[in-house]
C-alpha cells in the first residue's frame, strides 16, 4: 500500500469521483485508413505505407470492417449510435507520430450515452454511463530497450501508426476503486464476446487512463482531478486509484490543494508520480479532417449489427443460472470466455442431465484444475469425458467414489477420460443377493439408525447406502444399492 497514512476517519469524510478512458485496438485484418496489415509482433517498420506514415499527397480511405467493429462495440455498450459523425485531425509533435496528427473524433463521435452494469458492494448493481465512444487511429512506438544501441538511441517503430482504435470514455460515475475494476472486467468481458478485439493488455490492445479527484462527501462541486496514466493491468488500475484517492486527501486535509495534472503510476514502488501538469498539457487544435467526409451508419448496418449481436456476458449468465442451477459465481466461471461458455453449453446439451456436467465441471474438474493451478480450458478431461462420466453418474452406472478415483487417474496420468474409463472400468457389484447381504449386515449392526428411519427419519437412508457402499469398496451399483435399501428398510 502507498506510503499516505490517513485514518479511517479522515477517508471516511470523503467521496472519491473516477472516470476512466479505455483504448481499445480493433481487430481488423489491416489498419484504420490504408491497405497496411494490422498485426503485432512484426518485424519493425513493415507494415507501414505512405498512407500511415502521412507522406505528402497520401490519402485515407476508411476501413469499413474498423467502423462494423466500433458500430458493434457501440451498440453492445448499450450506446445511441450517430447517424452522422465526424473525423477530426488532433494535432500534436512527437517523434513516434509522423504525420504529425492522430485522426480522431472530436465534437461528433461515432457513439454517446451508453452504460454498463457493475455489481456494487453491498450486493446490488448500479449502472456506469458511457459517455462517449469514438474512433481513431493508434500513433506507433518508441523503443527505449531492449536494442542493441538502446543505451545510445531511441527507436521508432511505425508498424502500430493508423491501428483502429476505439476510445471508451465513461462518465464520472465510480466511487470506488473496486468499482473500477467491476468496470473494466465487465468492458473486457462484452468486447470479448462481441470479438471486436482481443483485449491483451500485454500487447496493448486495451488501454486504460484513469480520472480521479476526491471531494468532501455531500458536496456537489467534483474536486480538482488527476489523470493517472500508463497502467496495464486493471489490478494496478484499482491500486494506483487506491493510492491516488489517499494521497489527494492528505494533501487537502493538510490545507494544500490538489493539482490538476498528469500523473504515472509506477508498479514497482506502488505509487504515482507527477509527469506534467495542465499548464504544459497540449491543445490539441481540433478541426474536422478534410480527406475524410463524414462517417454514415447507415440504417442497413445498424440492423446487421443487430443481428450480429451474440448473446452478451451478463445475460448469457442470467440464462445459465436458471438453466443449470447455478450460483452466480459458478456462472461466472463458466461464461469466463465465450469460447469456453460455448463448448461447455454444446457439450451439455447432449449429456443426460445438463446441470450434471455443469457440477461435474464446477467441483471434481474444478477443485482438481485449481489444486494444479490450471485453468479449465487446460484441462486432461475434455468436455466429451465430463459428458461421459456425467451420463455414467446419472445412470448409476458409476458411484461418485469410483469417479473420483478415474478423475484421479485422469490427471496423474494426463489421459482424458474415456480413455481411463475403457481401461480402468470398475468392477460393478449388480448381484441382488450379494448387495442385499451386505445390506442385511449393516442394519443388524445399526439398530438405532434403524429405528430413527422408522420412526419416520427418511434421510437415514443415506447413511445406510454410505455404509453399504464403503462395505463394497465403492462397488455397489448406486442405482440397485438405492432401490434396495430403501426395501429393507421399509420391509
Ligand atoms: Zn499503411
């Protein structure tokens, strides 16, 4: 945690306001404006044109795939999409933007007033507005290491210049760092599904700046904000907030007053760092772009949008938790990705009882991933085992113990379970005299239980099947086993 001590007190006088602006690349196959593949990881400098590089007399063409993605984008972040809006040069120096502007949207973006949902606290949800998406184009990269000449030099590479971007701005609606994060997880999440970009923080796919100022709770004026800048990854979003909100509360509760200006968040040292303030901030010099004409959404692709629209994360959920009889957090596991949402579902529908493979997958696979810290999608078992060893379960083909221990062999040997199952097939007690003698034992060696059942205790039932079981080393038919001592004991 950073270094500013306040007490609980002191924190608890104040209300933190946090709005956050997320670049999102689009995963287009070439770039925003020219013919240029839109790829990372190329060798540096290859993918680049005179278009991206802004030679003179070079000229944009918009990518239509780049405006279906923004249109999609913006749509499943519940936005107004303009019929109209604008492209507009933002001009600015610096050496790895040789054009010497981004285009962007300025005064007429692509989409206004969205929201999304975030769970909240105390268990409720609140809506986060959306104040605004629009589209733009990515500048490229200085190298600072990392080279051979690095000590000496900085250098350029250009192959990210015209790289569609979109830039999600919320309103000033989070109150908590936590929220924040909720935020983020739940845009990560929907622009995943709607698979208009992959989202990978590490590559820079998803970026994140975040506007925090704090004020006295009560009152009505937001405080003096900062921008905290360069932080890639959402749990340092939610520290570098956390930091941030602290330190602007020293300051005020110490008489000074908070400055509006740019500041770094630094992962190693857990804090925030001025880089500049407002006074030496850029103007940027709007004006609309004069290559481009006015963006269109017509109404043709608004309705294909519409009809490309998946199922989005949160419903998808709320559809899951009744059809499977989920917990909330169990439907978060299984919709994590909508590939995996998608196989298991497939999967399901084709086993006996979905809402088997659905615990199957939660508990034995689950429990068994988490303890080899792996993740579902890693898994020995595939979803054609769990399926099978579902329908086995719901067939009383096989006890839980005997699955237990095929799982176990599943993953000490790495081999999926049909496999295992051929192989290692349990010997199965199906004689009705052999399970009825061991039945016979049990109950005369249990006489209290016996009476508790027949004084109108059903659920002792269990304890004999339990018994009965552990007697067969686990190999009595459950289904046959279930049947019978429900006899005896009635008879
Ligand atoms: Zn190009």
């Amino acid at each position: 945690m950073p270094a500013v001590a306040n007490s609980p007190e002191i924190l608890a006088k104040y209300e933190p306001v946090i709005g956050l602006e997320v670049h999102v690349q689009l995963l287009t196959a070439t770039k925003a404006f020219c013919g240029c593949a839109n790829q990372f990881g190329s060798a540096p400098n290859t993918n680049v044109c005179p278009v991206c590089l802004g030679l003179p007399g070079a000229l944009p063409v918009l990518n239509e795939k780049a405006v279906e993605f923004a249109t999609l984008a913006s749509m499943a972040l519940n936005c107004t999409i303009n019929e109209r809006s604008i492209f507009a040069r933002k001009n600015y120096f610096y050496p790895d933007l040789p054009k010497g502007y981004q285009i962007s949207q300025f005064d007429k973006p692509l989409a206004e007033h969205g929201w999304i949902e975030v769970p909240t606290a105390d268990g409720g949800r609140k809506k986060i507005g959306i104040t605004r998406v629009h589209m733009e184009e990515d500048a490229g990269k200085s190298i600072h290491d990392g080279l051979a000449d690095s000590g000496k030099y900085t250098s350029l590479d250009l192959n990210r210049c015209g790289t569609p971007l979109v830039e999600i701005v919320s309103e000033p609606d989070i109150r908590t760092p936590d929220e924040a994060f909720e935020y983020l997880t739940r845009l990560r999440e929907i622009l995943l599904y709607t698979a208009v970009s992959d989202c990978n923080m590490e590559e820079g796919s998803l970026r994140c700046d975040a506007n925090v100022s704090v004020r006295l709770k009560g009152a009505e004026k937001f405080g003096t904000k900062a921008e905290v800048k360069n932080v890639n990854s959402f749990r340092f979003v939610r520290q570098a907030l956390q930091y941030e909100i602290e330190r602007q509360i020293e300051v005020i509760e110490e008489g000074g007053s908070v400055k509006q200006e740019t500041r770094l968040w630094n992962a190693n040292e857990g804090r925030t760092y001025s880089m500049r303030s407002k006074e030496q901030a850029h103007d940027y010099r709007y004006f609309p772009e004069p290559d481009l004409p006015p963006l269109i959404v017509s109404p043709e692709l608004l309705s294909e949008t519409r009809k490309r629209m998946p199922e989005l994360p949160e419903a998808r959920r709320a559809r899951m938790i009744a059809a499977y009889e989920l917990n909330e957090k169990d439907a978060h596991t299984l919709t994590a990705s909508k590939e995996f949402a998608d196989t298991f579902e497939a999967a399901a529908k084709t086993a006996k009882s979905p809402r088997r493979v659905a615990n199957l997958l939660l508990s034995e696979l689950g429990g068994r991933l988490k303890a080899l810290d792996l993740e579902l999608d890693q898994s020995p078992v595939s979803m054609a085992g769990v399926v099978q060893a579902a329908d086995l379960l719901e067939e009383g083909k096989i006890s839980s113990k005997q699955l237990k221990q095929l799982l176990d062999i599943c993953f000490e040997k790495s081999e999926d379970f049909p496999a295992v199952y051929e192989r290692e097939k349990p010997q199965q007690i199906t004689d009705t005299a052999a399970i009825e003698k061991m039945i016979d034992e049990v109950i005369a060696a249990n006489p209290k239980q016996v009476e508790q059942y027949r004084a109108g205790k059903t659920t002792m039932a269990g304890f004999f099947v339990g018994q009965v079981m552990r007697a067969s080393k686990g190999q009595a038919n459950p289904a046959l086993l279930n049947e019978l001592v429900t006899k005896k004991l009635e008879g």
